[in-house]
C-alpha cells in the first residue's frame, strides 16, 4: 500500500512513497556548476507544493543522510503577473515516508503587489523561524549537517555578510531518510510568487556511511518531483560536474 507525505502522492508504479520537505560540510560557490553528466532520476512523484530532486535509499536500504547543502543566486520576483503568492527555496533532510523535515529556505512573498524577502529554519513540525531578508542578486549557500544527534542548519549570504547558523535538537521523530532540493510553494493552494528562475549549483550531499556526491549517486537512488497546478515550478534536468561531484539544476516559475 502506498503512503503519501507532504509533496503528494506517487505515479503509478513507483514503489516509494514521498512526503516533502542538504561531505562534510564544506564551503560552497553561489552559482551553478558547469554541467558535464546529465543524471537519470530512477522514478518520480507528482506533487501539490514542490520540484525539484531528492537523494533517497536504495529499496530495501536503512540507509541515512547527514549533510546536504547548495548555493544559489536569489532571483527577482515578479509581482504583476502573480500580486498574492509566495515561491520559497529549499534545502533539508528528511521528509521521505515520515512527517518530520530538518530545512532552510528563503520565502520570495507577493503581497498586494509588493515584494519581500525572507530567509528561515525549520524543525518542522515545529513553525519556521524568520531570520534575515536578503535582497534580489544576492548568492546565498544552504547548509545542514546531522552530527552527534543534533541538526546544524545554516544560511550565509555571501554578498551582504549577513548570515545565521543554528544547532537544534529533535524528538524521535527526525530520522534523516532523504536529503533534498526544492523550489514550490508553503502550503498547497498558495500560487507561487513569479521568481522566472533559479539556478541551483554546488549540491552535495553526504550519507551516513561517509560518502558523498551529488543528488544522483550510485550510493543511493533520485526522486524528481513535478510540481502540479498552475501556476507552478518545473525542475529542470539534473547536472553532475567536478570532484567530489556535485548536482545542479534549473527550477522555473511556470504560468
């Protein structure tokens, strides 16, 4: 029997269930990396608030993750075409077949026409927590890392200096079961504020048996989510470049 989570439910015939929401840490460059292999996702979920990728076990596999971060450029949003809506940009472990998520993200808000910007932590269940608001053209760098059984979760804004870092615990509920990158909306029902593109670069994540790659590894399996509605986010393909090898991949507003 199928489980459905937080992005929605599975296509027919794919054998995961995904719920929503990134070797050591390591600096990363805002910006994506320059493409050489395009990676195959082995399946992929329709979802009500999300696209984008994420790393996940292979079937049958008690594998965990303990890091995955990126970098990216934040995009302008366009308030006309959309006046009332929010994209957020997220990054965080856990979330596949469990209702618990370890994120940061940045909130691109349309409210009567008038734009605003904001970065966040979340535990969630727990409700996020604002911190600073960087502005359109700033390259910010994700991080969270799992290490002795408490959550570093980390948003440096490279351009402005401003930053947080944050160390939590949490209940039994966190259990690390993915490792992801995401554009969407917060909540379904909530239209997506028109952000045109983001160019996410310098993915890596890192399991628990200390290996470390890209989205797509042969260490574990890649789930593409598809954004549905309209508007929506569209995940464009995923790219692996470098060594240690590391994804990057295009996420669109579509009308």
């Amino acid at each position: 029997m199928h489980r459905f989570g937080r992005l929605g439910a599975l296509t027919a015939g794919v054998t995961l269930a995904v719920a929503l929401a990134g070797v050591c840490a390591g600096p990363a460059l805002a910006g994506p990396v320059a493409p050489q292999t395009l990676a195959r996702p082995e399946t992929s979920s329709p979802s009500p608030i999300t696209s984008g990728y994420a790393a996940v076990p292979p079937s049958g596999s008690a594998m965990t993750f303990t890091h995955v971060q990126d970098a990216f450029t934040v995009p302008t949003v366009n308030c006309t075409s959309v006046p009332n809506g929010t994209a957020q940009m997220r990054a965080g472990l856990d979330g596949v077949n469990n209702a618990t998520i370890e994120r940061v993200g940045l909130s691109e808000t349309c409210t009567g026409g008038a734009a605003s910007y904001s970065t966040w932590y979340q535990m969630y269940p727990a409700a996020a927590v604002t911190e600073f608001s960087p502005k359109p053209g700033d390259a910010l760098n994700y991080s969270i890392t799992f290490a002795a059984n408490a959550y570093t979760l980390s948003i440096k804004d490279l351009t402005s200096g401003e930053n947080f870092t944050v160390t939590r615990l949490c209940a039994a509920t966190c259990q690390n079961a993915s490792a992801q990158v995401m554009a969407g909306t917060p909540a379904a029902g909530v239209p997506p504020a028109n952000f045109t593109a983001v160019n996410y670069g310098a993915i890596i994540v890192t399991n628990s048996a200390g290996v470390s790659g890209g989205l797509s590894n042969a260490a574990w399996n890649t789930v593409m989510f598809t954004q549905t509605g309209s508007p929506n986010t569209v995940a464009g393909p995923l790219l692996t470049s470098g060594t240690p090898p590391q994804s990057a991949f295009q996420d669109t507003w579509n009308a």
